[in-house]
C-alpha cells in the first residue's frame, strides 16, 4: 500500500512539473501573454482587434473567474486521469474495470467542456461584431480558442485543455 502511494505521489510531482514547465519563462499563473496591445497579448495582435482598455480590463476579469470557478474540476480531471492511466497500467484490472474509469474520465472532461464553451459564450459579449469578424476571419476567437490565452497551444488546466490524455 505504501508503495502505491509513493508512485501515486511520483506520478503527481512529475504531471506537476511537467505543468509548470510547459508555460516556459515568463509565464504569468493564467498563461502566456495578454489581450490587449499594450500586453502582447494574443487576441489584441493576431488579429489586429485593438482591445480597448475596458474590453481588456473584462477580458483579464473573466479569465481569472473561469479560473477559479474550475480549479476544483480541473483538479477532479486531473485525478480521473491520473486514476485512468493507473488502472490501464494494472495488469489485474479487467476491460470492464478499465471502461467504468474511462466513463469517469469522460464524464468528468465533459463537465469542463461545458464550462469552457459558457466561458467562450462569455468572451463574446465582449468584442464588439467587428472584432468578432476580424477574429474569424484571422482563424481565431471564441469557436476555435486560438490566442485566448493558455489554449492557444498549451495542455493545461485552462480553457481548451483536457483535448487528450
């Protein structure tokens, strides 16, 4: 038993680090980058938008919201696979032990699509229709999350993370 901890415990520090490296230096905790064109951000530059101080000023206000609305779920993600890549790895688990943690996983991956997809909904009443034609026009925005912050490339914890295992 003490061993499963010390592995469960190993498994934890390495996803951990692995986290944390993946931001690279100068990384702010909410991701890479800003909104606006004073930030460098992703959103104010890709797509020429020119976000002004108070559309900015929601954007960061929103994003922190998410943030913290969904660390419980994001940790809760974060066990369900840790959980799921243990009980594949089992040699004793059988398929149907395997398929009900899978379900776990799926179930609680859903959970945070659908707060992503309100957060996305929520980016939205923020630009104004010009913005947002400039953003699907350059690729970006609400519906496919490039250059919104830490999904823009990045497997984390934030808005379009959980792609994958």
């Amino acid at each position: 038993m003490k061993k499963m901890h010390v592995i469960l415990l190993a498994v934890l520090f390495v996803a951990l680090a692995t986290t944390a490296f993946a931001f690279g230096p100068g990384a702010g905790f909410m991701g890479r980058g800003g909104y606006g064109p004073d930030h460098g951000g992703a959103i104010g530059n890709v797509a020429g938008l020119n976000l002004s101080k108070e559309q900015t000023d929601k954007m960061w206000k929103l994003r922190e919201k998410f943030y913290n609305d969904t660390q419980a779920l994001r940790y809760e993600l974060f066990q369900k696979r840790v959980e799921l890549k243990t009980v594949y790895a089992d040699s004793k688990a059988d398929d149907a032990a395997i398929l009900a943690k899978q379900k776990e996983f799926d179930a609680q991956k859903q959970k945070m699509q659908d707060k992503m997809v309100q957060f996305k909904l929520e980016q939205r009443k923020i630009f104004t229709p010009e913005q947002l034609t400039k953003l699907s026009e350059a690729g970006t925005g609400p519906g496919t999350m490039k250059g919104f912050g830490r999904a823009s490339g990045h497997r984390g914890f934030g808005p379009g993370a959980c792609g994958g295992m």
